[in-house]
C-alpha cells in the first residue's frame, strides 16, 4: 500500500551494519554487512573493531539498501535507529548516520529500542502483532521475557538473566570444545549427530524457590565444562556431538519451559521467539511441541530476521509512523543500557521535532550535537 509508511532503519548494536527499508510491514530491502570474521580470532567481539567497521560499512550498505528497494531517500517518511542497548561505540556510528541522514533530507528521526525491534520484526512475516504479545528474546547478549500490550509503548520486562545470556553460554561452550566463533550455529549443527540424553547437566533457576522467570546459565557453562575437562584430564575423548546435544537441550529447555508457563500465567495466547539464538533448530522445535501443547500460537521470524539486522528497526520505526508517536530530538544519544521499558526515545515536550527543518536548529547546532557526540 503507498499510504503506509516507508522508513530505513539503521542497526548497528554489535557486529552487524544493518540497514532495513519497510513499507508498513511489508519487507523491501534487507542489507547486512558482518565484521564477525573480524572477531573470530579474538574469541568474541571487539567492541572498536565493530565501531571502525560500521564507519567503513554504513554508507554502502544504505546505498545497497536503497536500490534493492528500488526507492529514492528523497522517498523515506523516516529513519529509524537502534539507540541502545548496545556497545556504546558502535551505536554511536549509527545514531549519527541516522542525524545525519534525517537531517539533510528533512526527515523524521526515530530513536528505537533494539530488543522491542527484535519484537516488531516478526511483523515482516505473519502481520500485525497480536497485543499483547509475549516474546522471548534470546541472543548473545540477552534473554529475556517481556509482555508487549503496545510495541510502540508498552513493553514489560517479565524476566532475564541474571549472568550469561543464552548465546554467551553457546559461544562458551564452543571455545572449551575449540568449535570457534560464533559458537550457536556449530553446536546447533554437531548437536543434530548427538543424542540430547547422553548427558544430565543441570537447568538452571529451575526449582521451586526460584524466579519463575528469570534465567542463568552460568552454572551449566561451568557443569559442561568441568565435564569435558574431566574427560581430558582422564585421557578419554570428548564426545562432541554428545556434550553439543546435552548442552543445548538443557538450555532449550529451560527457555521453553519458562516462555510456556509465563504465556499461562498471563492468559497471551501467543508466544514470539526472537533473537539470534531464535535461529537455533532445536529450540524451534521445542518450542513448536509445548506450544502445540499448550495451545499456544507460536511466532518465529524465518532465521535471518532473528539474527541483528535493520529490518527489524526499520518495522519498529514504521510502527512509530504509522501510530502516531513523536519523533526523536537531534541532540538523541545512544544508551548503551536503554530499558526495554523504553521502546523509544521521543522528543522532550515542547521540543521541536525532526521533521521540520526549522530556523531554530541551524546546521551550526546540528553541527555542534555531532561533536558533542562523536567525542563524548
């Protein structure tokens, strides 16, 4: 439909420059440009690696963006940016080609959150979200159950976890059985040879005095690992395939488990799993069985709608549009910790918005907000 709002979105949280182009919720243009083989040898991501890539990486990938569109900039009703939570550095670069950007086509600029995009992305692919909508979002750096009667400004935290995220475990977990980096996808393949029973290690949070919703793996990453250790040190081969599978399904199982009963305990009917990890083939599965079960609908974006990217900033950004909610202040910042109670930043009241290029923002205070900025 032309009278739905197109916006670009801009995310770049970590490792991936991504730039998303969304007419209402239809997808026209997703381009990512990783620095993950950047990292690998390091083990995990460079936070100034991932900054100096995204610089290098943001014009060209929204060019790239633009013409698999097939839209003029000049066409854009807005541009939307993660503002956090994230590496501080590498939101930075973001947020300023978001201003900059926005400022010189007279655009909208809508600051968004990247967990509550992880959310709106699913939009893309099975149409509006049903509100409320009960999401569980796992990756390498959260996992968290959150309650979303309105995306664009109601989103509850239920729980999360109180050390490793789920994809930290996996990353873990690979490095002690020398898999490399990334670790999620390796595990999720060797896994498919094992057998997910092989080995007992333990579900963390999961007994009766614990919080119902809440998740830690750190003491499974710390169980796995003693195991393998032990192996070794016994001059026993370590079963790969077998500690891959165990592994997994204690986490899978503790994640479905808790997304279950908390879409129970709040009477949703439906239950949407995003996240890099939401990539995870056994995790689908689980997850598809207990909500058969249960009688719950279950939402998952196909696997590279789960993984960062900016078609997921770009929907929430459309969502923004089209309700109505007031853009984002030039002086917007990134916040490496914004609160997943925030789904974004607007403007102060009062405060002139970015759509109009009114004679009160010279370039000479645009100018100075980047300074401010880029060298904060």
């Amino acid at each position: 439909m032309a009278d739905e709002p197109l916006v670009l979105g801009i995310e770049t949280s970590c490792d991936e420059t991504g730039v998303g182009i969304v007419r209402g919720h239809t997808l026209l243009a997703d381009a990512v440009a990783s620095s993950v083989d950047e990292h690998a040898r390091f083990g995990g991501v460079v936070p100034e690696v991932a900054s100096r890539a995204h610089l290098e990486a943001m014009v060209p990938t929204i060019q790239r963006a633009l013409k698999d569109a097939g839209v003029a900039a000049s066409d854009l009703d807005g541009i939307a940016v993660t503002a956090g939570p994230g590496l501080a550095g590498a939101l930075l670069v973001g947020v300023s080609a978001a201003k900059a950007y926005a400022y010189a086509l007279g655009k909208p600029l809508y600051g968004v959150n990247h967990l509550a995009s992880h959310i709106c992305v699913d939009q893309l692919e099975h149409g509006p979200l049903p509100e409320p909508t009960m999401a569980l979002l796992v990756s390498g750096g959260h996992s968290s159950l959150l309650l979303a009667p309105d995306i664009t400004a109601d989103v509850r935290p239920l729980g999360s976890t109180i050390d490793d995220a789920a994809g930290e475990a996996f990353d873990k977990i690979a490095r002690v059985l020398n898999l490399g980096f990334p670790g999620g996808p390796v595990i999720d393949r060797i896994a498919r040879e094992g057998d997910p029973d092989a080995i007992a290690f333990p579900r963390g949070l999961t007994g009766p005095r614990d919080a119902a919703y809440d998740f830690s793996f750190s003491g499974l990453k710390t169980a796995v690992a003693r195991w393998i250790e032990a192996k070794r040190a016994a001059g026993e081969e370590v079963p790969i395939a077998d500690v891959s599978a165990s592994f997994q399904e204690a986490v899978v199982d503790v994640l479905t488990r808790k997304a279950v009963r908390a879409c129970k305990d709040e009477g949703v009917e439906h239950l949407m799993i995003g996240g890099g990890v939401a990539a995870n083939s056994r995790l689908r599965a689980m997850a598809e069985r207990r909500c058969e079960d249960a009688g719950l609908t279950l939402r998952v974006p196909r696997p590279k709608l789960c993984t960062d990217n900016g078609a997921m900033v770009a929907a929430l950004g459309a969502e923004m549009v089209a309700r109505g909610r007031s853009a984002s202040a030039w002086d917007l910042s990134a916040d490496s910790s914004l609160p997943v109670t925030d789904p974004h930043v607007p403007a102060p009241t009062g405060h002139t918005h970015s759509h109009s290029h009114s004679h009160s923002h010279s370039h000479d205070h645009v100018h100075e907000l980047s300074r401010k900025n880029l060298y904060a």
